[in-house]
C-alpha cells in the first residue's frame, strides 16, 4: 500500500466517494465481557498464530476426522495446527510458494464445516522486472459461509479481506505483517466462529436466510512489482472489485451487481507489529470503527489482552479524513462499497525491509488483534447469544 499526502483533488475525491457510499445502520450489537472470555477461553489464539509454532502439515482429512471426534471446529486444541508459519515465506505472484500459500488456506476451509471457494484466477499486463515480463498469473481465493434458505435472495457478506502475496524485492522479503500475520488471523476468526455461526442459523432457519453470511477474502498481487503506480499494484482488488460490478443482479433483488452484496469491506493490513495505532479513515463507516474499538476495550477490561498498559491499538476518537492511502479497498471504494480500513498509521517501522518477518513480530499484538477482530465479527453476526 502507499500512503500519499492529502490534496485538494483528493480530498474533494473522498468526499464524492463518501456521497456514493450507502448510509449504514450500525449494528451496534457486541459481545459482553462473559462471552468475549468464553469464546476466546474456547479457542486461544495461540500457539497457532504465534510466529515460532510449527506443526506438520495436517492433512484436510485429518482433521475432519478430529472435528468429528468432538474436538473444536476441526481442530486440536491442545496440538491446533499451525495457522501463521506456513505464510511467513516469500510468496509473490505466481511463484510455487504462492500456490503452497493458497493450498494452505485452501486445506484450512476445506476442514470447516460449510465454507465454499470461490477462485479469481487471471492474468495481467505486469512491467518488466527481473527476467519477467509482459503476463503474469494471479490468483485470488474467496471462501464463504452462507446462510441457508437464501436460494430466492442472494445473502449480503460481511466481507474481511487481507492480501496474501509478498513484496518481489528486497530479495526473500516475508511481509510477516504485510499481510501474513492478518491472514493467519482471518483463518482463526473462520475456525472460531463456524460452529456458533451455524448453531443461529440451526436455531432459526426461518430467519437464517436473512441473516449475513461470511466471506473471507485472500487477496493477491497488492504489492507494485517494479513502482507503485495505479497499474502496477492492486492487480487482484482491481480485478474482483471489475468482475463483481460486471456480474450483474436482476433488478427484482435491488441490487444492482454482486459487488453490492457486500455488507461491509473490511480490510486488515500491517497487522502484529508492538504499539500500533489505528484511526478510523471514513466518517460513513466509523460507526463500525467505534464498535471495533469497543470490542477491544470489552477484551482489555475482560483482561483478555497480552499487551497490557498500553494505548488502545483502534484509536477511533477522531475520523482521518485527511489521509489517503492507496491499498486493496480502493477499486471496491471508489465503486461505492462501505470500507473499515484496519491500517496503523505510521506504518511499522519494518515496514518494506527484510525485518518484516517472523522474529520482528509481537506474538502479544498477533494474539490481541485476533482476540479484537474475532470479537467484534461474533457481535456483528450476532452471535452473543449462542457463546454463553
Ligand atoms: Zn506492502
């Protein structure tokens, strides 16, 4: 991503884009204290998410067969796979390790109950650089949860999005928080929260189809391969965010494409570096924001946080308006979709070096993102009552 200066054409473009963003209803149902601690209690982020755990790869069948032996959601609490480490390699467009990272999540949703993959695989017009030129191939990975009952109206997604490819140069550079750590961590948030998600619509299949499904988004091709510029960078959010507006709705749905089944945008980027401090970017959206800062407050109270005696990490007493950073939720953005951007501003300070990897990240803020973000979306859905 870039972070640009504000101008006045960029100024007076946030606020046209703000005018065509739908006004939301915020939802403003959370979790409380109780059941923050049950379902984290239930499901600890870590080891899985901590940056030194290794597991052998567990097979997709293997661990179907531990969801039905009664253990957690396809996992082994007490030996859970590993979720970070297999991302913390170098994985740029195209390349083997890229596929490795894909067929990691891909084992991952396989193992969950009711997800379904959705892949957006393409190829683009990439600049020269290091033997490489002319077309490359991106993938990006969608994986869903749909309420049932919603064959007659297509369901709206909540919508969480990070980007899985790494940085072509420098050399062997990781993105550990750019954006493996926020991976790994939307992994978690689909591991923990399948069983309770499914526990409301079972309860009420009537009312399920009306509810909000879950899609996660594995983004590729973010990062510029040569210079950032609109045409090299964004490959893969320019190229879903055109597919979806094409995909047209029939009218009888007022909606007018698959793009507007999106809910809300919520995109994590730079995520596990120590003493973050996230504003809220968008005044439309901020009440989503506040509640996202909300939650970490309940988890900080609830004394569920590792990093302890610091300033909150979501900083959501003022709204940014005034910065303007280029990153995945721009091509969905600028065609009118409501955006959370969950980035610290500054950026780490490893940021685009070689010391973005596993040994520079704060196994403590991995954990408490993944305890803040996992909070917030069970209270979106609104599945507080069926934790505690
Ligand atoms: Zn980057």
């Amino acid at each position: 991503m870039r972070l640009r200066l504000p101008n006045i054409s960029g100024l007076l473009k946030l606020l046209a884009l703000s005018a065509l963003v739908s006004c939301l209803p915020s939802q403003r149902r959370q979790l409380t204290d109780f059941q923050l601690s049950a379902l984290i209690d239930s499901h600890p982020p870590l080891p899985a998410l901590s940056p030194n755990y290794y597991t052998k790869t567990t097979t997709a069948s293997s661990r179907s067969a531990q969801s039905s032996s009664g253990a957690s959601n396809g996992q082994n609490n007490n030996n859970p796979a590993a979720l970070l480490t297999p991302i913390l390699i170098p994985r740029t467009p195209g390349s083997e390790n890229a596929t490795i990272v894909r067929n990691h999540f891909t084992t991952h949703f396989d193992a969950l109950s009711n997800w379904t993959a959705v892949t957006d695989a393409f190829t683009a017009t990439v600049p020269e650089y290091g033997g490489v030129m002319g077309m490359l191939n991106f993938t990006n990975l969608i994986f869903r949860l749909t309420p049932p009952g919603s064959d007659d109206m297509p369901s709206r997604y909540l919508t969480l999005v990070a980007h899985y490819d790494s940085k072509i140069s420098p050399f062997g550079f990781i993105g550990a928080t750019d954006s493996a750590a926020p991976c790994a961590i939307l992994m978690y948030l689909a591991e923990t929260l399948t069983p309770y998600i499914l526990a409301r619509w079972k309860a009420d299949i009537s009312a399920a189809a009306d509810d909000t499904g879950l899609q996660i988004i594995f983004m590729d091709g973010e990062e510029a391969l040569v210079e950032w510029s609109d045409k090299d960078s964004l490959y893969g959010a320019r190229h879903l965010a055109e597919l979806w507006e094409a995909e047209r709705r029939p009218s009888q749905f007022g909606r007018l494409s698959v793009l507007q089944d999106i809910d809300l945008f919520v995109l994590l980027d730079l995520l596990g570096a120590d003493s973050p401090s996230v504003p809220c970017f968008f005044e439309i959206t901020s009440w989503a924001c506040r509640d996202i800062a909300e939650t970490e407050a309940t988890a900080r109270n609830a004394g569920l946080a590792k990093t302890k005696g610091r300033k909150p990490f979501v900083q959501s007493d003022n709204v940014m308006q005034n910065v303007f950073i280029d990153d995945d939720h721009m091509p969905f953005l600028t065609r009118g979709t409501p955006v959370v951007h969950v980035i610290p501003i500054p950026f780490p300070t490893v940021w685009h070096t070689m010391d973005d990897d596993g040994a520079h990240l704060s196994s403590d803020a991995v954990h408490d993102w993944a305890v803040i973000v996992t909070g917030w979306v069970a209270g979106y859905l609104g599945l507080g009552d069926f934790i505690a």
